[in-house]
C-alpha cells in the first residue's frame, strides 16, 4: 500500500505575515480544522476543543514571532498546539493504556484479511506501543503521519534540528516495529482464549 | 504493511471540529484580542501596600 498521506508538498514553503487581525484571521479558518484533528487523534476531542482554542488564543499573542520565511503557518501552530500537549501526555499515555484494553476485549469481532481489517486487528498493539513511547518520541513522530508534516517542518514546529528529528523519528519507529513484532507477529490470527481447557472426560 | 501506514489507519474515527469549538476558539482567540487597559500595570504597582520591605538597621 502506498502512503496516501504523506508530507503535502503543495503546501508553500514560505508563508504569509500573520501580524493583522485580517491574515491572522483567515489563518484560524484555514487551519483550525487540522490543528484540532491533530489534538482529537492525540487527547480525544473534549480536551482538543479546550487545546485547539488555546493553541490559537497563545498564537495570536504570539503572532509576532513568526517568520514566515522559516516555512508555513501551519507548521508553527502544530509546534504551538505540540507544546501544549506536553501537558497532558499523561492523559494521553491513560487513553492509549484503556484503548489497548478496550480494543483486545472486541477484536473478535474483527473479520478479514484486507489492509483495513490489519489495520484493525493492529490497533491495540499499537496503542500499547505508542504509550510505551515517551512523550517526545510520540510528538515526533505522530506529527508526520496525523498532521502530515515533512521532516523538516517537524523540525520547524518543534525548534528541533533536522537531524534530530530524523533520528528520534528512526528510533521512535524502531521502538514501534520492536514493540509490535515481539507482541504479535501475525496481528490477523485469532486471539488466544484465556478461558481454562475442558477437562478430559473419564475413561 | 509499514509503521507510518499503520499509524496514518490508527484513530480515523475522528470527527471534524464541531460548532462549539470553533464557537470556543474564536472566544479565545477574541479574548486574546482584547486590547489591556492602559496603565494597568502601573495601577497594579500602586496598589501594592508600601513599607513592606523595611531594611534593618
């Protein structure tokens, strides 16, 4: 399968001023969806409502700060809304713990073998994988596949070195494979039954 | 089937923002916007009690 959702390189490398109230505003229509996508998928939606509106309250006081010849607004707002999250990533590690449970306890339930059904099966295993991460190593690499962010402008909206990036993300995903292979090396097959072996009948 | 495909099918569910959000952004965002009294700071300054930090003799 091809990675659908890959960095956008359409997106512009240099961005636009943001200081008015007019540019500013038209930036929180362009960008608020994806910003709170990002936090729902990381926190759940409740406390991305709560996150979301104070990565773009933070921004606006913020606003000088940002160089739009250092790459695009978007990036820079995920790096605000990152750093907020850093708070909560206890909250964030409970979610992944209870949905690791709650998704072992229904995968029964899972039938077929096409990508979505892997995917699926997959879940809780890597639930469990990435809140074994730490917060950092999560950050990294989560910004590449949920915000589609490149590299680089992973590096932008964390204040991070590109090389940095790029070896946290190569140890993050490591860890994940790691994690994942010694769990469950065949995520399709069935789950074993923990339920004790009928006794064998007298003879 | 890699980790970043794995991760790209991992918590799809999510819906779009809903209206209450974006009502609860833009309040923020309103607030932030909200121009600080002049001389507030030194308002503040002048309320603080006098004599408070006496140095011994």
């Amino acid at each position: 399968m091809k990675f659908k959702h890959g960095p956008r390189r359409d997106l512009p490398l240099v961005g636009m001023p943001i200081t008015d109230a007019c540019s500013f505003e038209a930036a929180f229509s362009e960008n608020f969806p994806s910003v709170h996508r990002f936090l729902a998928r990381r926190v759940g939606s409740s406390l991305a409502d709560d996150l979301a509106a104070e990565t773009f309250a933070l921004a606006y006081r913020r606003r000088v700060t940002y160089d739009p010849a250092r790459g695009a607004v978007r990036p820079w707002l995920l790096g605000i809304a990152t750093h907020l999250l850093r708070g909560h990533w206890r909250e964030e590690r409970r979610l992944l713990a209870l949905e690791a449970r709650l998704a072992t306890q229904s995968r029964g339930a899972t039938a077929g073998c096409d990508e979505a059904a892997l995917a699926d099966a997959v879940a809780p295993h890597l639930a469990r994988a990435l809140e074994r991460l730490s917060g950092g190593e999560r950050d990294v690499l989560l910004l590449h596949p949920w915000a589609e962010l490149s590299s680089d402008e992973i590096a932008a909206a964390l204040g991070l070195r590109a090389g940095t990036v790029r070896s946290r993300l190569s140890r993050a995903r490591a860890r994940l494979r790691d994690e994942l292979d010694a769990r469950d090396p065949d995520p399709l097959r069935p789950t074993p039954t923990t339920e004790p072996l009928p006794k064998e009948c007298p003879t | 089937m890699n980790e970043p495909d794995l991760l790209t099918q991992f918590h799809t569910d999510i819906a779009e923002p809903s209206a209450e959000a974006w009502q609860r952004a833009r309040a923020a965002t309103a607030t932030a916007r909200a121009p600080t009294p002049p001389h507030a700071g030194a308002r503040a300054a002048s309320a603080t009690p006098r004599g408070t930090h006496r140095v011994a003799r």
